[in-house]
C-alpha cells in the first residue's frame, strides 16, 4: 500500500478505507483498554490520531512506540469521535522504522527552550514551531520564484566566490585554497596570491547586485536569491554570517517604479502567506506573538507611506518621544527612529527615499540638488529596514567620480563602468533579506531561528 | 505611455495601436528612404523590427542609432510587410538612452566565439546564445521549484560554509578571516583556528545532502538547491568550481522510489524546456547542435533502461567496441563507458544500480551481499552521469562501522549518526548538478557557457 500523507488524510472526506501513514511519533498517551498515538509526517503542524486497541496492541508490542520514534502504521481513517480532529485511524498494524530511547532522545513532550534547540539543529525541525518555520521558509522561498516567474523576471545565479572587494557593504570572508600556515611569499615577503586557486584574493560575496545589473542591462528585469555573507563580528536578534538575499533590478526602470514593485511584491508575499500557511500561521500566532496575523492582515490592507528623508528628519525632530541618538538631517537613521515612524507616526510601512549621498553607496544615482540620491528604505513594523534599494546611477562621468571620491579601486569596476559606456538605460533595484522577511512573517525574534543552520561568530555547527 | 515587452508584442493580435518598446539596437540597415532597427529587450530571442521613414528621421538623427545602443521608441504596431515577422512598429519618435561608440563596442554584427565571449561575461547576455542559455536557466530554475512544490517537497537552504570536512565529494576551499601573511599561532606553532570567525577551520560545502538528510527526517520529503564547491585544479569543459546542486532527498523511500523519483523529475525538465523555451531552443538547435531538440524529444519518450552494474560490467566486457581503460568488476565506470551503454547498447537513457561499495560513498545503504550498496547513478546521452544518488544507510551501527572502516573524522559526524539513533527511518535522495542538466537541455558545449560567471582555476573575474 502506498503511503498517505497526513496533510492528505486531515483534509480529505473519504473515510472508512484503509490507510497507511509513516512518521514520528508525538506523543503517546491512554489507558488499560486503549493507546492514543499523535503521529506527525512533517506534511502538516497537525498530526493524525492512532487509536490502538489493546485487544489488537499489548503494551509490551507498543514498548518502542515512544515520543520521537518513527513508525509505520496501518488501518482504517474513521471519523473521529474526539475533539480537535475530524478524522483518526483505527490501526491494525504497527512496524517500529527506528526506536528512540526515552532515557537518551532529548525533545520530550515538555517545552524547550529556542536556546536549547539551536543546540541540537539536527532535530529541531522536529519540533512543531521549527516545522512550521521551516514549512513558511519554503513557501516564502516558491512565493519569491512565483511571483518573478509570474511577472516576467529572469532568476539569475550571481557568483558566490568573488575577486572583488569594492561591493562595500561589509567586511568580507577570504576564500583560498592557500596554507595559511605555510603561504607562498612573493620576493618581498607577502603573501603571493598568483599561487592562490583563482590567481589573486577572493572572497565571499556580499551582493550581488552589480552582476545582476549585467543581467538585467541584456534581460530587462532579473532577479538574485542566493546566499551572501558577513564577517562582522556582530552577535544580535538580527545579523547571520550567512544569509540568503533576493535582489531584483529592472531595466528602464526609476525610482518610484521601485517603490511599486518593492509594495506590491511585498504584498504578495504576504498574502501568499496568510493563504497558504495557515495552520502553521495560527500555532506561531498562538504560540510566539499574538500579534502577528493582525500585522500581516494589516500591510496587505495597507497603503505603503512614501516619504522624503529630509521630512522625516522633520517629523522627528518634533516628535514628542525622546530618542537615544540624536536626529539631524544627514546622519542615518537608527532603528528607533525607523520604528517610532512605522509604529506611532504613520502606523503603516513607510518607504523613505532621497537619502543624503553621503550615507549610501556609490552605485546610488544623484539627484540634481548635488546632495541626496535615489535611494530607498522601506521599514517594516517590528522589524525596521525590510528592503533597501534605489534607482542605480547610469551616467558614467558621475559614476566614475564618485568611485574616485569613495576611493574604490576603480580598476575592479571595469566591466560594471563599462555597462554605462555601451547601451547604458535608466535602471533601478532592491535587496530584501530572506531572513528579514522570515522574522516579518513567523514572528520569531531571533534570526538564528528562521534559517536551518545558523552561521554566526564562533559558531557553524552542523 | 507604459511600455510593452517585445515578447508581448510579438504574441500580440492586437494590431494599429500606439506602443512604446525599450532594449538594444541589435542591427540597422536600410536605404535612402527608410530605416530598419532590430531591436531586442530580453524578453525573447526574437526582435521587434521599427521601421523609421527618412520623412521622419533623418540620417543624423539616427547617427547613435547603432548596434548595441539602447533607444526608446514609440509608433504605431502594425502588420508587416516583411518575411520572419508578423508585427513591425512605424516609429514616429526615437529617444537615444545609451549609446556605444562602434569603434569600441564589442558586440559588432560580425559572429565571436564563444572564448572570446568569455571574456566580456558583463556584455554576452546581450547575445542571442546567451540570451537563450540564461532565459532557460531561469526556465529549468523555475521548472526545479515548481516540480518539488507540486509534489509536496520542501525546500530547505543547507549551510554554504560547513565545519565539517566529512562530505567527502571533494577537496575543499578554506574560509577564514585570519590573515595568511601573519596568523595567530598555538604554542607548538601551528595556526590558531580558535581565533578564527567560527572558532574553527571552516570551508565551502561541496553537498547539502547530510544537512538535507536532517530536515528530510522531519518534513518528510525535501530539496535543497544552492551552491557547491570543489577546489579541484581541473580545467575542463565539464567542471567548475562554483555550481549549483539540487539535491532532493526523501523519507520512507528506497533504490526503486528514488530511481522513480529521478527519472519523473527529469523527464518533467524536459518537457517544461520543450513547452516553455520554444523559440530559444530552436535557436541552439539550428545554431550549435541539430540533434538538440531530437535528444530531448527522446529522452521524454522513453523508459530509463534500469541496470545492476554488474550486468554493465558484463555488457561491457563483451562489448565489440576497444575501450581505453579496461573493464573490470570493481572498477568505477569512465565516460567512454557510460556514453557506450547509453548511445550504442540501450540507445535510451540508464540508471545503474547497486555499486560496488569500495568505490562509493561512506553513508550508502549496504546490499546485503556485503559488496555493493544500493547506490544509482542516471547517465545521459552525450553527458554521462547526470544524477547520482543512493538509498542511504539508515541503520546506526553498519553507518558506524563504515564511517570507521573509511577513516572519516566521526566526531564530525554526531549529529549526523544522532539521526540513526532516534527514529531512523528508510530514505534516499540524489543530486542533481544544474549545469549538467543546462548543459543538456541548451546542447552548449562547455559547462563555463551555461553559468553567468564562471568560476575556474586562475577565474574569478566580474
């Protein structure tokens, strides 16, 4: 007999045939006449009742049927009589796949701390609030490919090994395949990386967006989801080492077109959300924060404020709420600025453009007052920065320039200067981080616990 | 006015309406009393022709209207006189947004090669070969997520950097923040891995499979799809050193199960490639191999041929044809004989079957004969191995024993050997090496073709 998945018999109205399902038992409870089994596929957050007759089942046939083992079992999918599920399987058959000690098998039935299971990050999705992050992770991860696959961009694979340092959005691992306890030295002692794998230094990336920009100035509207990554020693709630981003950059396209596909793609994922992780939405809404279907209802119902940097700097500073870091227009923005905007003053997302230039990057295009540029941050309730983008410059003078008053090696840009000398166009984009929308939509506080293995200072287990 | 994708117009049958295209100059030609201007925006491989009245236009204002120049333009679309279009646009107004100067643009008319094309990976998207190649990238990308979500699979992101060296696939490439020129140093003078960023050696994965193996013991069935590394010094037209892996993995399943599963997901590649990359594909079959379409047709209509190495060996060994490396039961296959059993003997694609173990992989499920595991490799026509996988060990003590007997770090390996020890269950799963697949579906020659940005022994540039 072929196996059922639970999702599949929790859902269906075709009882009274038989059935078999595999999984991992959740828990085990009864009495003298009858044994209650909670059986979890992974399939669903809801597991599927066994009920055991004690005519059919000695205890001692049940001796291996403890939490955290994984069984096959067969018989009929009844309705069921108790409460909390619509329908139970009446077993006739039980083969234990693999025991799991009680006395050694370290998820029992009482709650664990978040702490205590990234400890063990080979069984936490076994848990229920893992299962249901690790399902929303996937279903995040398709609504991104859907909706770019929906809306004409191309999914581009950006390099992950790179021999550029001039990114500049963070310090950088080094990739080599050199010994570092013995390294060829040049004549006057340095390290000779023309001995390293790829001929020179390399590391790991931290965008890719300027490779995205090559696709998009040949494909029109492209996009990036891939992993990149930090060597910043930074050990909060909300920085991984590694991390996944999505990067999407459209050809033709300016800064308010940015802002509309940034809205509206947001929204989607959402509202992909709420459609189709609904069982493990509630039990994380139940469990984590009460608040959270009421935050997704909410910026899909909602208009995206769009306001100037230089009026928020306005709006803050008469703000009746002191704040720790003082407000003046061309310092950044810190997050309790970022939230008392979001959460007291317009109580929605608010996309801030038209940053001062000397705050954001080099790539960024400049506006004609020669002190702001095209950027974009939208800033998400709970979370702060979602999404940072902006209309790209592509006029190559004022590129080259402020490359040259950045002091990036100008050299390594050759090619991405060079896509503004050959058909050069209006072109604008976004990063959003994968795991940033993950923390949006789970309601998890830790970022450590929306990705499976987490990479962070002194730590890559697993 | 918004303006429309050339794919759109192509497609369209609304006709004698106002429209504004944007995207490169591919050519232009034309006479005293009208220009033609191919222009192409990525959308597809075809262009739109503008056809612009020497009444309108004169010779000086198309001056920078040159081959890889980027323009707007907006007219009226209307039926074509011409052969090889359906749709033309009478252009009544031309906007020059980039230029490139011929004298210096690469991409003139004239054929490149595709070394040469190597060489400006920032500007050979704008071809059509790889124009064609990165839209089916993003095809067979889409096809990947689509076919695992459809069927209930779950994608799930396995760490990039991994303190573990026990995949065993490859060597390896090291991440580090330490400084080569001057690293920390223990007192007996070997470096001080402590005070690197992870606390210890770290490097690139060269598999997500044991990763991918925890969250299958979990949620049942998953997949990752994300990069691999391997430091190896092979310049080949089959390796890199950076590519991307899809690697499915599945509880409950055996050597059948798995050989079902590979040879249903392959078979939906192809015809998602077949039904949904039409134009692109004809363009590489007339372009660089005339039996694309005919290998692809083909590999849709037939049963896999299921094998026992063993019987291989056998067909090998009284095979008519000289091979260069002998045959001999014990021995791993090589390309000429894989391509041997697939082109000559069966003329249909193979999955082999049960190796034997001294040449496989440490975690393969052991056959009960004590020689060969229940491993299983799918070989292609005109590529070999295109997946290779195995139903894996999933009892405790045989994975330790073997994890022993091939001197693997099994401290390494804990939660790994933790899986067999609490609720083990029957899986299996395989990889699946994308560019092998792109380099089957696109007919390209050289695997540094079918990727973005190449990375191999002395590359690492853009």
């Amino acid at each position: 007999m072929k196996r059922s998945k639970v999702a599949a018999l929790l859902a269906t109205t075709e009882i009274d045939r038989e059935v078999l399902v595999k999984g991992w038992v959740r828990t085990k409870r009864g009495n003298k006449f009858v044994s209650f089994i909670a059986l979890n596929d992974g399939s669903t957050i809801n597991n599927i009742q066994l009920v055991a007759d004690a005519e059919k089942f000695s205890e001692d046939s049940l001796r291996e049927v403890t939490t955290g083992a994984c069984i096959a079992a067969s018989g009929i999918l009844v309705a069921s009589q108790g409460k909390g599920q619509t329908v139970e399987i009446q077993v006739n058959n039980i083969e234990v796949l693999g025991a799991a000690d009680p006395e050694k098998y370290p998820l029992q039935k009482k709650g664990h701390s978040l702490e205590f299971l990234r400890e063990i990050a080979h069984l936490r999705p076994r848990t229920n609030t893992f299962g249901a992050v690790l399902r929303m992770r996937h279903a995040m991860a398709f609504a991104v490919h859907k909706y770019f696959n929906d809306h004409g961009f191309y999914y581009v694979h950006t390099p992950i090994i790179t021999g550029s340092d001039a990114e500049g959005a963070g310090q950088m691992f080094q990739v080599t395949t050199l010994d570092p306890a013995n390294p060829p030295k040049t004549e006057t002692g340095e390290v000779d990386y023309t001995e390293d794998f790829f001929g020179k230094q390399t590391n790991l990336t931290v965008s890719g967006q300027l490779e995205g920009e090559v696709a998009a100035m040949a494909l029109g509207q492209i996009y990036t989801f891939g992993p990149t990554f930090r060597a910043e020693n930074s050990n909060t709630t909300r920085h991984l080492a590694e991390f996944w981003m999505i990067e999407p950059e459209m050809a033709f396209a300016d800064l308010t077109d940015n802002m509309d596909s940034a809205e509206e793609f947001l929204k989607f994922l959402v509202m992909y959300a709420l459609n189709n992780c609904k069982d493990d939405l509630q039990f994380l809404n139940d469990m984590y924060d009460k608040e959270l279907l009421n935050r997704l209802n909410f910026v899909v119902q909602n208009s995206f404020q769009r306001l100037e940097y230089t009026e928020a700097i306005e709006i803050l500073k008469s703000a009746k709420q002191k704040f720790e870091f003082p407000v003046e227009w061309g310092t950044d923005l810190q997050s309790e600025h970022e939230r008392y905007l979001v959460e007291k003053h317009f109580k929605k997302p608010v996309i801030l453009i038209n940053y001062p230039k000397h705050i954001k990057a080099f790539y960024m295009k400049q506006n004609e007052d020669g002190k702001t540029v095209r950027a974009m941050d939208v800033l998400f309730p709970g979370i702060g920065e979602i999404i940072g983008g902006s209309q790209r410059e592509e006029n190559y003078e004022k590129l080259a320039q402020r490359i040259q008053e950045m002091g990036i090696h100008e050299e390594e840009l050759w090619w991405y200067l060079e896509l503004r000398k050959f058909g050069t166009a209006p072109h604008a984009g976004y990063g959003l981080g994968f795991e940033r929308l993950m923390l949006f939509v789970t309601g998890m506080g830790n970022i450590r616990d929306v990705i499976p293995f987490p990479r962070f200072p002194k730590s890559a287990e697993f």
